[in-house]
C-alpha cells in the first residue's frame, strides 16, 4: 500500500482518482486506507494518486510493502468475480 506524508496540502486532487474509494480526509491531511489500496493493481498501470498529487507527498509505505501477487489478491477480495 502506499501512504499519504505529512506535507500534504489537503488539495483533495488524489480522492477522486482512486479505483477503490481508500482515500479520504483524516484528522489532519488525507489518508490512505491500506486495506483498500491495491497500489492501483486490477486497474491501471501506476497509482492514479501518486499521478493526480501537485507535491508528490504519496510513496510506498514501508511497513505494508506488498507483492504483486498479494496486490491482485487484495483487487479480488475487494471485487469477488
Ligand atoms: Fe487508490 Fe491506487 Fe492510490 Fe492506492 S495507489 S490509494 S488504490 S489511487
Ligand atoms: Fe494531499 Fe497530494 Fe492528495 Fe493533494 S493530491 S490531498 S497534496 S496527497
């Protein structure tokens, strides 16, 4: 999963782009909710977050470092075909 840094400005340009609804406002700036962040896998090619962000304040989160395998697993229990 990816996580959202402390420089956000809360431009809520990332919120709307996300496939899996994981972003939303939090207490202080937005935050990713790492059960729903898929990194974009089972959609696109690259994290629409990280594409739609003005500040580039969106980077992998080094304690959820995930596969691609445990990525598209995470896709199929969000989506069950
Ligand atoms: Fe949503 Fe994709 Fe960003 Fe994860 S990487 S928060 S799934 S837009
Ligand atoms: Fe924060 Fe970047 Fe999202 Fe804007 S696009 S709300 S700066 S994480």
């Amino acid at each position: 999963a990816l996580r959202i840094l402390d420089d956000c400005i809360n431009c809520d340009m990332c919120e709307p782009e996300c496939p899996n609804g994981a972003i939303a406002l939090g207490e202080a700036i937005y935050e990713i909710d790492s059960a729903k962040c898929t990194e974009c896998v089972g959609h696109y090619d690259k994290p629409q977050c990280v594409r739609a962000c003005p500040i580039a304040c969106i980077a992998p989160d080094p304690e959820r470092v995930e596969d691609d395998a445990g990525l598209l697993a995470k896709y199929l229990s969000l989506y069950p075909q």
